[in-house]
C-alpha cells in the first residue's frame, strides 16, 4: 500500500433507540463478518437493559405516532422509500457485504424492499376502510367498527433476508399507527444499521422504529416477557419451534398479540396480504343513541 | 299547619313467572355423537343459587369423554359439516334461531333458575339475542366469500364458557362457529349447565347431524382437557383473565387459533353537561345488570367534580328503588349472586373496600334467607390506588373516582391493564369522538352502556383478550383467512 494512498473513515455501527444512535449502555459489542467471513464491523450488542431502553421510548413515541393522521404516516413512510432510493450504492453494498448478492442480485432486491415500503405506505389510509364497517345493529344506534394500533410491538426481523425481510416485517407494524422494538439478524445487521440511518434523516419521529443489534437471546426474552409491550412478531425465529414456544409462553403473561415463527423463512417476494397489519390491530366499536 | 301525610308508595305484589314450563331432569348425562351418554366420571349437582335447592346431578367429563367428543366433532367435520353446502349449514343454524325463539320462554325460565338472574333479564335481553345470534349467522354461512376472510374453516374447535350469560356464550360461540363450516365441542360452566343441555335437545329437534355440536360438562380440568386436546383446531375461551392466560400458554408453539375474551374494569365517564337522569340510569344498568356478573361492566364511575355530588345523591336515590329477590318474580331488578365462591368473592373485596378506606352504601334492603345475595353497594371516595378500582369484583359493586378535566378523565379511565369496554356521557358531539378515540377498549358506549348485537363486534384491549366475536370480524375466528384483531 502506498503510503500516501487515502485511508477510509469507517463507520461506527450502532443502535438506534429514540431517534438517537447511542453504543450499547453495556458497553459490549461484537464481530460482524461479511457473506465471505471477512471482517467489516464491531457491532453494538444490544443488553437486557438496552431493550428495556428501546420500550420506553417505543411507548413515549406512540401517543404521537398513533395520532398523526393517516395521511401523514403515509407520506412519512413514502419519505422513507425516497431516501433510501437516494441512498442505493450504500443499499447495495450493504447488501452484498452481508448477504454475499452479486451487484445485479443486490439492486433487485434493494428494488423490491423500496417497492413494498411504497406499498405499505399506501395502506396507512386504506386499512381502516378495509377491516372496518358500520354495523346495521337493531336498534336506534349508530355503530362503527375501526381498527386501532394494538401500541409497542417488537418484532424478531428474518435472519436470512436482511433488508427486504427487514422491511416486510417492520413496515406493517408502524404504518397502522404502532411502535416497534426491531431486533435485527444478528449474523447480517448492517443493512439494518443503515436502515435506521435512512430513518433518522426522513421525518420519522424518534422513537416510532428502535433498532437493536447483537444477539437474541439478550434481548428476545426481555422483550417476550416486558409488561408494556403489547405484540410480538416472531419471524426471526423460522424454523426454531422451541425457543419461538418459549418466547410466546412468556408473552402470555400480559397477553401479547403473537405471530408465531413460520416453519421455514418465508419468500419476501411474494404478495404480502394484510396478516402482517391485522395481527397488530384492535377492533374499536363505538355505539351512540339516535334520536332528536 | 303541617299538611296530613299521605302515603303514596305503591307496594308491589308478588309476580312470580311459572316454573311449569321447564322440566328438569333427576340427572344428565353428556352430549356426544347428537346422543346423551353417560361420563366415565363423577358427576357434579347444579343449584338453584337462589333456594340452594339441588335442581341436577351433572356427569363429569374426564379425559376420555372429552376425547370421544373431540374424536365426533372431527368426523363430523370431515363427513359432513366441512362439506356440506353453505346454504344447507345457514338453514341448520335458521332452524335452530326458530325453535330458540319456540322455546324461549322456557330457556328464560331455565336460565334464571340455573344461574339466578332475574327473569325480566332471560326473557328480554338473554334469550331474544340468543335468537338473533344464530339467525345473523344462520346468513352469513353461504356468504362467506364475501367477508374478507375466506370461506376455509378451522376444523374442530374447543370452547370453553362462563356462568353469567349461559346461553348467550353459548351463542356467541357456536353460531359464527357452525356457519363457518367447523364442528364444536363446547363445555358450560359448572354452576349453569342446564341451559346448554336443553340447547343440545334443541339441536336433537333441528335434525342438526350428529357430533357437529357436542356438550361437555364439567369443572376446569375438563376445560384444560378440552383446550389441551391435540385434535382441536381452535380454541375460544370467556372467563377470567387468569385462565385466559393459562390458555395463552398452554397453545404457545401449536398451531391453534384462539380467541379471548376475558376480565374487564370499564370506567363509565360522566361529564358534567351530560343529561344526569340518562346518566344515572346507565351507570345503574352498567353496573347492577345481571348482578354486575358482567365482563363490561361500568365498575369505575369516573364523575366530573363539579357534578359529583349531585350525580351521587341521583344514584343513591335511584338504587333504593332498585328490587332485591326472587329471581323468577317479573318485578325484579336485581338476582341472586351465581355461586357461594363468588358471593364469597364480592364479600372479601368490598371489605377490603371499607378497610382501605372507602365509604360504602347500601340501600336498605330485605335480602332471602336461603340463598346468595349481595345488595347493590357503591363505593365513594376511592381511588387509584383502591383494590376495587384496581380489581374486577364481578358483582353489584360501584367505585366512585372523581376527575376534573377530559385528559384526567382519559388518564384513569386508561390505567388499568384491561381494556374490554368504557362509558362516556355528555351531551357534546365532539367530546364524545375526542374520548371514544383516547380511551383503550373494544367497545366504547357513548350516552348508553351494556348495548348488545348480534352484528356489532365484542372484544378486549391488552389483557381483556383478543378476537371479536359478533359481527362480520366474529368471523375471522373460525375461518384460515381471518386474522384476530
């Protein structure tokens, strides 16, 4: 190397808890490999407490979140999908760092998670429409059924699709109005980290999308069991029934809404339908006498 | 010179509703197959929680049982009911609508004896929604394409339900089951059996194919054997919070769809420009109908300071008028409590009322000697902190918390970690979309309260459970394409 040859700067990796980017509070962190098991970055690894953290700032976010309007969330998501259009070459490295994707295999799949985050965006002021009714009740009442944000959710994001999985399961969840905890794939973070960069720069309030890196078994039972917690997306963990058996055993406790772990990965091209959005939705019901 | 009293109190005369119309048998046994059989396990005595008065030996499911029972329901589902044309399960379920509304006076009649409610309650609420229930479904069965969640059943569902509306659970449960295409094998509560036996009749009288409903009765470990079973699909609970959870649990890691819906603390909310006398007289049927056995009961009362006391003196007023007593008698307002248990129950919280503090009141009334019975009582000054704030006392028993301003108002309404049902009364439009927004709970009944239908969905926030039941989102229970919310 020649010594008058630019040397990098490289980029700290960290978590992304109310808008802020802080290290672990433990002080720990730990080696992320690329597809090729080269180094690239000392991760921050999330504790107990910082999960614990990643809660309370998901629950103080969620009065404002949840009561923006629908338009605006939309917009808010559709600003997400922009800024990370704009931000490709970094989408695309981070992609082939962790997922070992040829350049061609990395654009398209970097194509396809904007793509759906475009999709979700419209929903936010469609999904009420769809899953709610007035209901012709016998009496002289007026009565609506609407769907309402169930609150904080955290969701375990797909080990394997690192980007487009990350996006299919986190965009759901925020864009009926609810508040995610996300725990990352541990082996493949670095889209994740770079995801939570793109948040921070394109009107997401703080606090809306925590973002925590390091291993699951830190964090994932902390989550399951928190008492303010009121859903949890167990995608993460395809294909390991028992800890996924566990983890909604102690979800039990506060009566968490639970999507279970799938068998196997499931294929993120696929059309999404709306389980993603419904499983973290409450069904409100109003009555009011008519009369004059 | 004082004015010659008169008195002008009208004394009521005893109305009792006839008993002739039931029949109650010495003893039952199960129903398995569309047959009665007897139980491999003991057997269990029903009481008329009014009298004490043993009105049924009820045979015991023990695994066994329920494991025939589950074993009909899945042959049943894969026969007949699972392939049998929409149109032909919707004209099942209108049949049984019709024979209910046939029978219903002798449903009333048997439903107030079993659990003690009165019969102005069986005969006008309970039973008439029963109907209704089964008729709304009845419809929906060669419909469903049309619901949004598909048209593919579960299978074999497992469903487990309390004592304070026997039959009425029962319709809510079985009626979006069957129309839905899936099989049930369903188990009343201990202390009120007797209903779901005669509706087993009345499924005898529809021609209704065998094992497509099955009754199972029995205490909690036949509930447990019941939800555990490998062989069933679904399970749908109502009942306490604490066995809601031990359910959540005991189908982690299985693939059974489940539906809960479970304790409540709702606060009925009055502002001080609500119509008072409307307001009395819902915060009385929130809280003292149906004994207050009620999961949505309006158990907080959240009044605006400035009408506090008026409100307060209105209510006491209105609940010396109330009728304590025989449940069959047309005249009364208010039952028997359903079981000694829970008599007991009611007795040590508001105890616990009085000793931390809070003024307790009563109007005096003359209780029965045999019998439960729990007048209805209000509680003042209480607060946050209180365990009758805090706690679901499932009986006749009010706590009054005061509040100043509507974010006050949201903010104790909301502390609590159930989130079933909540009360608002003003008289202003925008308060009431304000507060039916901001406050957690599945049903929000503004200037109005205890309001039921077959068509309007019923369902918890948090820890009061989840899935709706009733309405088109009931359906999302029983089909593969609904998803609970």
């Amino acid at each position: 190397m020649s010594p008058t040859a630019r040397v990098d700067v490289r980029k700290t990796y960290k978590l992304y808890v109310g808008g802020q980017f802080p290290r672990s509070e433990s002080g720990h962190s730990y080696v992320v490999d690329d597809a090729r098991g080269k180094f690239v970055a000392n991760a921050a690894l999330a504790s107990r407490k910082d999960a614990r953290d990643a809660v309370q700032a998901a629950r103080a976010a969620f009065g404002g979140w949840s009561g923006k309007t629908a338009y605006n969330r939309s917009q808010i998501l559709y600003r997400v999908a922009e800024v990370m259009e704009d931000r490709r070459p970094q989408f695309v490295e981070a992609l082939r760092q962790s997922e070992g994707l040829t350049p061609t295999q990395a654009g398209k799949a970097l194509d396809t998670s904007i793509d759906r985050l475009v999709w979700y965006a419209g929903w936010a002021d469609k999904i009420t429409q769809v899953t709610g009714n007035a209901n012709p009740v016998a009496g002289p009442f007026f009565n609506i059924s609407t769907p309402e944000p169930t609150g904080v959710v955290a969701v375990v994001a797909p080990q394997q699709s690192s980007l487009l999985g990350l996006i299919s399961v986190v965009a759901p969840v925020v864009v009926t109005g609810n508040t995610a905890i996300v725990l990352a794939s541990p082996e493949r973070p670095l889209p994740a980290v770079t995801f939570s960069e793109v948040l921070a720069t394109s009107d997401m309030p703080g606090g809306v999308v925590n973002i925590l890196t390091g291993k699951l078994s830190n964090t994932a039972p902390t989550l399951a069991a928190h008492m303010d917690v009121n859903g949890l997306d167990l995608t993460g963990y395809a294909g390991d029934a028992e800890q996924s058996r566990l983890l909604e055993e102690a979800a039990a406790d506060n009566l968490k809404r639970v999507l279970r772990a799938p068998d196997t990965e499931p294929d993120w091209s696929l059309d999404p339908g709306l389980e993603r959005m419904t499983t973290f939705l409450e069904t409100k019901t109003v009555w009011h006498p008519i009369g004059v | 010179m004082a004015a010659k009293k008169t008195s002008t109190a009208f004394e009521y005369a005893p109305a009792p509703e006839s008993r002739a119309i039931v029949d109650i048998k010495p003893s039952y046994g199960l129903f398995v197959n569309g047959e009665f059989v007897d139980g491999h396990g003991k057997s269990f005595k029903t009481i008329s929680p009014s009298t004490e008065e043993v009105l049924a030996e009820i045979a015991e499911a023990d695994e066994a049982d329920v494991d025939n029972a589950v074993k009909a329901a899945r042959r049943a589902y894969t026969r007949v009911w699972g392939r049998m044309p929409g149109s032909e399960r919707a004209k099942y379920l209108f049949r049984i609508a019709r024979i209910i509304q046939e029978r219903g006076r002798e449903l009333a009649v048997l439903e107030s004896i079993d659990n003690g409610k009165p019969i102005k309650e069986t005969r006008d609420v309970d039973i008439p929604i029963v109907a209704a229930h089964f008729f709304y479904y009845a419809g929906w069965a060669d419909k469903l394409e049309y619901s949004g969640y598909g048209s593919t059943p579960l299978g074999v569902a497992g469903q487990v339900i309390p004592w304070n509306f026997p039959l009425l659970m029962l319709a809510w449960k079985i009626a979006p089951a069957l129309a839905c295409g899936n099989t049930v094998v369903l188990k009343p509560a201990e202390t009120t059996p007797l209903t779901a036996l005669l509706f087993a009749e009345i499924c005898q009288q529809a021609d209704l194919p065998p094992g497509v409903v099955n009754i199972i009765t029995g205490a909690g470990a036949t509930g447990q054997a019941l939800v555990g079973h490998p062989d069933v699909d679904k399970v749908a609970f109502t009942g306490s919070t604490a066995v809601g959870k031990a359910i959540a649990k005991a189908v982690a890691g299985s693939h059974k769809k489940v539906t809960l819906e479970l304790g409540g603390k709702a606060a009925n909310i009055v502002f001080d420009d609500a119509p008072l006398d409307q307001a009395v007289e819902g915060i009385v049927n929130g809280i003292f109908f149906n004994q207050g056995h009620v999961c949505c009961a309006g158990s907080r009362l959240l009044v605006q300071e400035s009408v506090a006391d008026d409100v307060l003196a209105r209510l006491k007023r209105r609940m010396a008028t109330l009728r304590v007593g025989d449940p069959l008698d047309k005249n009364t307002d208010i039952g028997a409590i359903n079981s000694a248990e829970q008599l007991a129950k009611i007795r040590e919280l508001s105890d616990i009322g009085e000793a931390e503090g809070a003024g307790r009141w009563s109007p005096p009334c003359e209780l029965p000697k045999h019998g439960f019975w729990f007048p209805p009582t209000v509680f003042t000054n209480v607060t946050q902190a209180h365990r009758i704030a805090r706690e679901e006392i499932f009986g006749p028993v009010l706590s009054v918390l005061t509040f100043r301003t509507p974010a006050e108002a949201v903010e104790k309404a909301n502390n609590t970690p159930y989130g079933l049902s909540a009360g608002v009364w003003t008289d202003k439009g925008s308060r009431i979309l304000h507060m039916a927004n901001k406050l957690r709970a599945g049903v929000v009944w503004a200037n109005t309260f205890n309001k039921f239908d077959p068509t309007s969905p019923f369902g918890g926030y948090k820890e009061s459970g989840y899935g709706r039941e009733g309405g088109r989102h009931g359906l999302a229970a029983y089909l593969k394409g609904g998803v609970e919310q």
